[in-house]
C-alpha cells in the first residue's frame, strides 16, 4: 500500500473514533476528512446500467433470487413441449 493511502487510512481511523472540534485540533487541514467519514455520500445505484440478465445475477449473488422447484424447473422444460399426434 502507498504512503499516501496508509495516511489517508489513519486519518479516517481517527476521524471516526474522533469528534470534529477533536480532529481538527490535531489535523486543522483535513476537515473534509472528518466530513467524508461522518457524512458519507450515498453509493451510486449501478442497478439501472444493468440489463434484465445482468441484474438476475446480482440477485441471485445477494440472495433475492427466487430458487425454483425441480418440479417448476420440470414445467417450465416441458412448457413449450408438443406431444406427436397432437
């Protein structure tokens, strides 16, 4: 790890355990530290960049897939399947 993260990791640990008025009196120019820690910005939301299969494969990574049935698996194979003579 660089120089820079490892700082940059150090200071966001002791932003975390410290209160602003606390951090700044110890790092009076890292206030955005402070900030970014205490105030994070919501995640970006990708779930709309990914196309109908892409987000099946999320799901199904976190759990929200619905696992279906040997006997749902076998209707949904014989769904579309003709019999001869008919």
């Amino acid at each position: 790890m660089g120089r820079v993260k490892a700082m940059l990791m150090d200071l966001e640990s002791e932003a975390a355990e410290m209160t602003k008025e606390e951090f700044l009196k110890i790092h009076p120019n890292e206030e955005g530290v402070w900030d970014s820690v205490h105030n994070p910005q919501d995640e970006p939301d990708f779930s709309e960049a990914l196309t109908h299969e892409e987000q099946k494969i999320v799901d199904n990574i976190n759990g929200k897939l619905h696992q279906p049935t040997d006997k749902e698996d076998d209707n949904k194979l014989m769904e579309n399947v003709k019999c001869r003579g008919q």
